[in-house]
C-alpha cells in the first residue's frame, strides 16, 4: 500500500491499494475512522488513479465532513475503558492503572499513546481469553488459539479449526458487550453460520445477546475514534 495526498483544502490523505481482483478504480471512505482507500487494478499506472480521486475530491470531503472526528490520546482526554470513561492522568506511576475515574499513566508523555494501547490490549486479550473459554467449556468445545486486531468491518471471527479472533477494542466497551461478542465467536464452534441453530446457541450462552447486540451497532463507532 502506498501513501498519496490529495491536494485541496483541506488536503486529504489517501491509501492506494492494487489488487488483482480491482476492475477499475473505487474510491472507499470510512464512516469510523475517515480512512480514505483508493483501490486500484494491479497493472493501472498511479496518476490515472490520482486523477480519478481528485475528480472526487468534494465527494470525499463531503463524506469527511460528516464523520466523527477522531479522538487523540493526550493529557486529559476521556478513554472508554469496560463502558466507562477515564481520564487520562500522568501521575508518578511504573505502569499504566486505573483509579478511580482516571487513568494513570507514567509521566512520559512521548510514549503515552503507546503505553494506554499496550495497557488495552493486555486487558482485552484476558478478559475475552477467560470469557472465551468459559464459553467454550459449556459447550464442551475447544478453542485452538485467540487473536487480536484492530478489526474495523466485524469485532470477531472464528476458523473451522477453531481459531478465535477479536478487535482488541472491545474493552473499551462494557463487560457484557465484550462477553457477547465472546458468546458469538465461541457459538460458531458449533454452528458455523448465522441461522436459528447458532442464535439459539448464543441465547444459552448470552440470553440478552440482543440487547449487546444493539449496543455495538448504536455506540460501535464511536470506540473506533480513539487514536493511539
């Protein structure tokens, strides 16, 4: 993937993706987190795809106008932390903790961003690997392995061998969101699809799954926000 800038006010950054598949040019902006992709045929030559963008130009900052705008990790910033907010602290500490309300953080602002993100994603990966495996016990199945990603199309996946996947930012959201989604991959261990056997099995194991559910189509977004 290539970077490229499309220039104009405000000049607008753009990922140019080839792929073998791509018949022409298309353009995708993502109502989460503003990305702009521009994808390519493998063989076009990159000016003609440049070309095709600019000609799109206020198309794309129209879409950009009317995305959320991100949220910067800094000093003082409310992170989403298990469906609550925190404010981001520095304070004289070793490690990333909460207390409280706030979110103490080492007195090391260059690498703020990266110590929150670590501190996350260590707090995701157990609280999805102990909800997964519970899960997983009461249906007598087994779990091959868990991953993590920062996953913007779905919050979790499952393989035929049993492999596990979740977007780490789940722990942003509350306990029981995270537990659903656990609930959901775990399901597909036995139903690999999405008709009434497998809702039947997520109803035993999340019976107000739908509730979860909502919740992540009405508030997924805004856990998209946050910029590390």
């Amino acid at each position: 993937m290539t970077q490229r800038t499309l220039p104009g006010e405000p000049p607008v950054e753009i990922t140019l993706r080839r792929s073998v598949r791509a018949r022409r040019f298309s353009l995708r902006v993502s109502r989460l987190d503003g990305k702009v992709t521009l994808s390519m045929p493998a063989r076009a030559r990159e000016v003609e795809a440049l070309a095709f963008a600019e000609g799109k130009a206020d198309w794309v900052r129209q879409i950009l106008r009317g995305t959320a705008a991100r949220l910067a990790v800094a000093p003082g910033a409310e992170i989403p932390f298990e469906g609550r907010r925190l404010v981001v602290t520095p304070a004289p500490v070793a490690a990333v903790r909460v207390e409280g309300a706030a979110l103490l953080v080492p007195m090391d602002e260059a690498r703020l961003g990266a110590r929150i993100l670590a501190f996350l994603k260590l707090a995701a990966r157990q609280r999805l690997q102990a909800a997964s495996q519970t899960h997983a016990a009461t249906l007598g199945r087994r779990i091959r392995r868990i991953t993590l990603r920062d996953t913007r199309s779905r919050w979790g996946s499952c393989t035929a061998e049993g492999g596990l996947m979740f977007s780490w930012r789940l722990i942003m959201a509350p306990p029981e969101v995270l537990d659903y989604v656990a609930a959901h991959e775990v399901a597909h261990l036995v139903e690999m699809n999405h008709s009434p056997a497998f809702w039947a099995v997520v109803a035993r194991l999340a019976p107000d799954y739908e509730r979860h559910r909502a919740w992540l189509r009405r508030e997924g977004a805004e856990l998209h926000r946050v910029d590390f």
